[in-house]
C-alpha cells in the first residue's frame, strides 16, 4: 500500500468518524477496552508493544474526537484495565508480590496521559492554523482565499440547485481621511470595529 492510498484511507477514516455522535464514539471505544482486556486475560506470549497499541487506540481516538477529559478518562480506565488484568494472570500463577504491577501501572497511565494531551494539543493547534489560514488578523472576517473558496462554492450551488444568490459590496466612505487625521491605528481600530459589526448582523448561512 502506498503513502496516498494511505493517507486516503485515514481521511476516510477520519470523516466517517466526524460524522458519528460523541456518545457513539465513547461506546466504541468502550468497546474495544473490554476487547482487548479479554485478549489480556487470556494466557499468551507477552508482547508489551502490541498490547500497549491496544490500549492507546481508544484513548486516541476518544482525545481527538471528543476532547481532552474523554482522553484523561480513558486513560485512567485503560491503566486500571490493564492493573487488573495483570493481577488476575499473577494470582492465576500464584505470585503474590503486586508491588511491580502498581508501579507498572503509574508508568503505564504516565505514558497514556502524556500521548492524550499532546494528540489534544496538536489537534487544537491545527484547527488554529486552519482559522488563521481562512481569516483576516486585523478584522476577524474571512480572508481572500476563505471568500474565493466561500464565492465558488455558493456558484456551484446555484447552478445545481438553480436558485439565485447576491454579493453585497461595501466601500467605506473617506476612509483615507481616518487613516490622515486618526493615523493608520485609528484606521485599524475602525476595520475591527466594522468587522465585528458585520459578524453580529449576519446569520450564520450568510
């Protein structure tokens, strides 16, 4: 399989997940913890590193999709998870010294805390950047490119769909007189105040 296909499966992926409920997602991923603790109760050659990935699929699937505290739960829950069943195949053997399974367990909800909060973070950064890419700093309104994106898409609309729309252009009047008599600070101050005002008089379809 090549990198494209790849990452064109992941983006599948990723939109079929956006489009299901938070709720549907948490029962998923509750899921898919009692699967793999059933697979960790049963007697096999240990291999840290899949059973690991195991557990980290439903605490980064709950951290991008529904949010940092979903993240925190489950990986207290998939830590616990895991103590237990370490401490069922140990009784189950007849070793009774549990003080590595607590401090395996510390280590465990360490790592799974660490990984949710950053996967967090990094999918906060990137719907920032992706805000930031579509929107003038100074005005807060959609810039160049978000508007020529916005403009082509509501052509495309109104050709299938063949309902008519309307572009409304504003021009400030004297704005060279702010910026002259105001300074360009002034002028600045005037664009932010016109954007906000037009962000609060317009619907969201707008």
């Amino acid at each position: 399989m090549t990198e494209i296909e790849q990452k064109s499966i992941s983006r599948k992926v990723e939109a079929y997940l956006n489009k299901q409920s938070k709720r549907t997602i948490f029962l998923v991923a509750v899921l898919i913890v009692l699967l793999v603790s059933s697979f960790d109760l049963i007697p096999h050659e240990e291999h840290l590193f899949s059973i690991v990935l195991l557990y980290t699929i439903p605490i980064l699937v709950v951290s991008w999709f529904i949010g940092r505290g979903a993240g925190i739960f489950f990986s207290v829950v998939c830590s616990s998870v895991w103590l237990y069943s370490d401490y069922i195949l140990q009784v189950t053997q007849g070793n009774k010294f549990f003080l590595p399974l607590y401090f395996n367990m510390v280590m465990r909800l360490a790592f799974f805390l660490w990984i949710s909060t950053m996967l967090f973070d990094l999918k906060k950064a990137l719907e920032l950047q992706f805000i930031q890419s579509r929107t003038e700093f100074l005005t807060g309104l959609a810039n160049r490119r978000y508007f020529v994106e916005l403009a082509e898409r509501e052509i495309a609309r109104s050709r299938r769909y063949h309902h008519p729309f309307a572009f409304m252009y504003l021009d400030i009047d004297d704005f060279k007189k702010i910026n002259d008599t105001q300074g360009h600070h002034g002028g600045d101050k005037l664009l932010a105040t016109i954007g906000r005002t037009l962000k609060s008089s317009v619907r969201g379809t707008d």
